[in-house]
C-alpha cells in the first residue's frame, strides 16, 4: 500500500494525497491552490493523477484548499462517490458553487480585458490613416450593459471575429453541479466501505463545522493497516464545536501512517480564553475612535464564530452595539447550513443559546446584505459599524471594495483574525500594517495595492490569533499525547516549508518518528 503527496506539501494549499492499494486508488482531499495567480492557475488545471482511475474521494471537510478541485476531477472523468460527514456535503453544495461562479466571473472579467485592450489597441494603429473606429468610453459601453454587468454576448462575439483566444474558467456551475451528485455524506463514527477491504471512520476535527479526522483501515491476508489523515485539526476550548477527539476505540489506535498538518508547526496562538477580551478592546477602541471595523472573514466557519462571540459580548454589555453587517451572500447560506446541524456543537453553545431559545448567529444588531447594491450604499455609510466580509486573505469578493473606501482613515480599524498565506493581499496588509503600528505610526503610511490602484494604508491594523481555526504547535502535540494513539510515522503536510520542518523536527525531538515529503514523493505503507 503507497501514499503520494500531491498536494498541500511544503505549502499550505492544494490538498491532496492519493492511496494506492491493489486496483483500488482513494484520493484524500482534492483541494485548490490558492496565492499567485499565474502560478496557482497552472498548479490547478494540471491533475497530477487520472481521474478515471480514482476509486473514491475522501473529504476531510469542505474548505476550498481541501474540496476546490473536485469540479475538475469529475469533469475528467471520476465517477466514484465523495466520502464525507453529513455537514460538509451540505457545506459544499453551496461553497463549489460559488467556486465556480468564481472561475467563471474571473474567466469573463478577464476576457473583456483583452478584447478591451485588443479593441484599444486597434483604435490607436488606425488613428491618422482616416478609419473610422470606436473610441475607448463607446468600447466599455459596448463591452458592458450599465456600470457593473459586462455584455459576454458582445465578448464572445469580439473573440471569434478577431480570433483572440479566450481565457476559460477551471470549471463551470455545470461541472460544479454534476460533481454534487457524487457526494455521500455520513456522520461521525460510522464505518463506511470504500475499496476492497478498505474501510473509512470519520472523527471530529475540531476546525470547522463537519470536519473530519478521517482513520482509514485496509483488511488484506489476515493482516490490518490504519491510516490517520488528521485533515486540518481544530483548537481546544473553542466556541461552538465540539474539540477534537483524544478517545477513539481500539480498532483505530494502532496508526501505522498519521498524514498530519502543521499550518502553524512553528507557532503559538493567544489563548482561547484571551479570544473574547481581545475582541472585546479592539470594538471599543474603533468606537472611541468614531470609526468602523473591518474584518475579513471566511464566509465558511470564521464568519460564524465571529457572530457567536459579538453576540455574547452584546448580551454581556461589554461593548456598544454597533450594527453588524454580513456582506457575503455566501456567508449569509452558509450560516444557515450552521443552523442546520446543532449536533456537533459543543455543550457550551447548547447551554448558552439553543437551550434558551436564541440562535447563536442572528440578534437584532445582525444584518445580512444580499445584493450589490446593498454592500454599495454600505461601503458609504460614515456612520460606525462592523463589516464582516469575503473573502478571508482579502483575494477576491466584497471585501476588497470596503478595504478601497476605509483602508485610507486612521479612525478604522482592519481586525485580522486568520491565516493569511504568502503572496496575497491580506498577507501584505497584515505585515505593513503590524511594521508601521511597531514604528509608532510615524511618518506617512505604508501604501497598498488594491483594485489596481495604490492606497495609503492608515486604518489600524490588529491580529487577533486565537480566532484561528487551526491548532497551534502545543495543541497539535497535545493531540498527540493526550489521544490514545499509537502512531507508528508521521508524514507532515499542509504548512510552509519552513512550519512543517520547523514542526517535524519538534516531534522528533518529542520521540516521534516525523518526516517532511517532497510534493510527488510516495511512501510505502507496511506492518512488520
């Protein structure tokens, strides 16, 4: 039995790590490379492996970097069923879907780019040589209906005239559509076949609502072989879900390959008990300042804890109440599938809201902003409020239109409380911001690119780690310890090169035997 890593090795998106046993080839996690475009584009579109020849698909939850590329997988002709927990698949209807409208708006933005561009550059060659051709403002109008809907008929019809060759998204709301049929969702605990003689138990995780600690069992001449793939492992202590598994029963704790991740190998988190006070200063200060604080989130997890825990400041009297706005139509479907599944909240949550009655994510302070016009006319409201909005490293979606009319105002405040990879913009923006809040705010502010235009980066910049979904170094090793696993290798993925060697060499030093693949490398799974 082999495992080769494919994906999310010393780097933190890309998930996927292919089992090969016998004829049968189960694929765990099939997840989008996310940071420089160019670069990530061309990672994603080339599958390292057939997708014919995939048996199964387990999911360990539905986030993009782990779930992204199933669209493709299927379009290239996978047609086995996707292993997952019961809230994921429900996560996923909406998360892939919205993955493809994304593929396909940036696939249609950047095709009425270079017929834009194309058009343009035709103008100027034929001025002075007496043609007649379309100046730039008749070329948008042509390429456009109104100011924000682009006219893909004129597009198309643009493209095939002068023969450009046309950008395609990676997949369509088609290909995102046929691949939902494939899931089957299961809960926790439940022994599922996957293969011949292979068996998959789905554990908490801990990390986002339906994520997975997914114990996979192969059976063959008389002989048992266990596989850990941790996914991405959850904090102790956190609101709303349920902490990771320490106890699992003993057909699953002799592991003879852990797959584990290490996001944060090298790093510490505040504490989840300084969560609450933290949030708690940074609201009041943005008050006193007569300013709004923005906090990009992702829709899917982040957005709903941060609704938790405001809500029970509310209630508290900690902070004033300033109004909150949802602005991710996504975020506002995805906080309905958390709705959905109060089984695997923690007794905290059940003690504290469902058993009296009130929904953890909505108050009369919540509101939840649907339409473009709607996040428009928010984006030029002077008065004080809370803005949590898509997407979480500051990419792509709503965000990046109230970063453009906020980031430039000392009385805002951009609150970070994720993992921002390398290479993105949430990443930029956190870095000059902490450097110039560390020099003391003197002199002019550092100054971002965004929307292709440079602004001054003068609104206060404030990271708040222990809203991390990801455990920390400690954490993760407490699972290790205080689990009642038997954990023979360690194969660490899902980090920066320099977290998951930062990290392998912690285990070792801990008397684990931990090793870093490189992206490609496969191991050999064997028992004495």
């Amino acid at each position: 039995m082999d495992v080769t890593f494919h994906g999310a090795v010393r780097e933190v998106t890309g998930s996927a790590h292919l089992l090969a046993n016998g004829k049968d080839r189960i694929l765990m996690d099939c997840g989008m490379f996310q940071g420089r475009r160019k670069e990530s584009a061309e990672k994603n579109r080339n599958l390292p492996f057939d997708g014919q020849a995939i048996t199964n698909v387990v999911l360990s939850h539905a986030h993009i970097d782990h779930s992204g590329r199933i669209p493709l997988l299927s379009r290239n002709g996978f047609n086995g069923r996707i292993i997952t927990s019961r809230a994921t698949q429900d996560a996923c209807e909406y998360l892939l879907l919205d993955a493809a409208h994304i593929q396909e708006s940036d696939a249609n933005y950047l095709n009425y780019k270079m017929v834009r561009s194309h058009l343009s550059q035709m103008k100027d060659n034929a001025s002075g040589k007496g043609n007649t051709t379309k100046s730039n403002s008749e070329i948008r109008k042509f390429l456009k209906k109104g100011r924000h809907e682009l006219n893909m008929d004129n597009i198309n019809e643009m493209i095939q005239t002068h023969h450009l060759e046309a950008i395609t998204p990676l997949y369509t709301t088609p290909d995102a559509e046929a691949a939902l049929t494939l899931f089957d969702g299961y809960p926790y605990r439940h022994s599922v076949t996957i293969g011949k003689g292979m068996t998959c138990t789905f554990y908490d995780a801990g990390h986002i609502l339906g994520s997975a600690i997914s114990m996979i069992q192969v059976r063959q001449n008389g002989r048992v072989q266990t596989i850990c793939y941790t996914g991405d492992l959850g904090r102790f202590g956190k609101p709303i879900l349920r902490d990771p598994v320490l106890n699992f029963p003993e057909e699953h704790r002799k592991i003879d390959l852990m797959i584990m991740e290490s996001t944060y190998g090298d790093r510490l988190h505040e504490p989840v008990i300084d969560l609450k006070p933290r949030l708690q200063t940074v609201l009041t200060d943005a008050v006193e300042r007569g300013g709004s604080v923005l906090i990009p989130a992702f829709a899917f997890g982040r957005t709903q804890e941060l609704l938790y825990v405001i809500h029970e400041l509310y209630n508290e009297g900690a902070v004033p109440r300033l109004p909150i706005y949802v602005d991710s139509p996504l975020a506002v479907k995805l906080t309905k599938v958390f709705g959905e599944h109060p089984e695997v909240y923690d007794r905290d949550t059940h003690e504290t809201f469902l058993e009296n009655g009130r929904n953890p994510f909505s108050s009369d302070h919540v509101h939840f902003t649907q339409s473009v016009d709607e996040s428009i006319a928010l984006t030029r409201d002077k008065k004080p409020h809370i803005v949590i909005s898509a997407s979480g490293m500051c990419e792509a979606g709503r965000i990046l239109h109230h970063l453009r009319h906020r980031i430039h105002n000392p009385k805002n405040t951009i609150l970070i409380v994720g993992f921002m990879a390398q290479h993105t913009l949430g990443r930029r923006i956190l870095e000059l911001g902490e450097a110039y809040e560390a020099d003391g705010r003197k002199g002019q502010p550092p100054t971002v690119k965004l929307l292709n235009k440079e602004y001054p980066l003068a609104a206060h910049v404030v990271k708040i780690g222990g809203f991390s979904a990801h455990a920390d170094r400690d954490e993760m090793t407490h699972f290790l310890e205080a689990s009642n696993l038997d954990v023979k290798r360690i194969a660490v993925v899902h980090g920066e090169e320099d977290q998951s060697m930062a990290f392998a060499d912690h285990l070792g030093q801990k008397g684990y035997a931990a090793f870093v693949p490189q992206a490609g490398e496969s191991v050999t799974v064997d028992t004495p």
